[in-house]
C-alpha cells in the first residue's frame, strides 16, 4: 500500500462529485439558462450565463451570474470537506464550473471598477489552481 503524503502541510485537493446532466446538457447546445433553471446548484451553468453575458457587453448581469455560480461552487465544495483554502484542481473536471465561476466573478468586478474584489477572487482563484488561473487568463 502507498501512502501519499502533502508533503508542504496543506489541506488535500478538493475533488468536488461528478454531475455529468449540466455538463452533457451544456455541450449538446442546450441553453444555459434552461440548464441553471433545471440544475440551479450547478456552478457550470451559471459560469457560462456570465461568459455569455460579459460577451455581449452586459457587464453587471455577468457578475451577478459569476456570484451565483461561485456561492453555488462555495456551498459544494464545503459540502465535500474544503475547509476555506487549499487546491482546487482545474485537472479534476466537476471542479471547472466553480473556478470558472470565480473568474468570471473576478473579470466582472474589475470591469465594474470593484478592485478590491478583483483582487481577491484573482488571488483566490490563483491559491486554488494556478492551472486554473492560467488556463482562463
């Protein structure tokens, strides 16, 4: 039996559960909207209602959908033992719709002028999978 160690101290990544349907539902074209109406708790569905928003210019709709999907992401992830910080991979898949979700929220906070949370949901997003923070610039 192997055992594997955190060798820096930290907390273990959070791996939040598998919910393919929005995922599926989303890639076969279904709008989000109708996805979040159906699967309000998914953070995927809400992350791209604010991708889609911020795209057509509708800033303050964008962050208020990125808000959603990150308290839904939120609630999740304590749900499944995350304790305030540590790694959330962008690797793991299901993880995806809350970090997009936090950096929609970060995008849309600078765009409105709101530094102090961009800055935070920035270096959060960063804390939590550099992958993440990289991958969605």
């Amino acid at each position: 039996m192997t055992i594997h160690e955190n060798l820096l101290g930290g907390p273990p990544p959070t791996h939040l559960p598998d919910d393919p349907q929005p995922r599926e539902l989303l890639a076969n074209g279904t709008p989000p909207a109708d996805v979040a109406a159906k699967y309000p708790t998914s953070s995927l569905a809400w992350a791209q209602l604010a991708d889609e928003a911020y795209e057509r210019g509708s800033v303050v709709e964008s962050y208020a959908y990125a808000r959603t999907g990150y308290h839904r992401g939120l609630d999740a992830l304590r749900r499944n033992g995350w304790k305030g910080h540590g790694p959330v991979p962008w690797e793991h898949e299901p993880n995806r719709g809350f970090l997009r979700a936090l950096h929609g929220l970060a995008r849309a906070a600078q765009a409105i002028g709101e530094q102090e949370e961009y800055e935070r949901c920035s270096q959060f997003l960063k804390d939590s999978s550099p992958t993440a923070a990289q991958t969605l610039g």
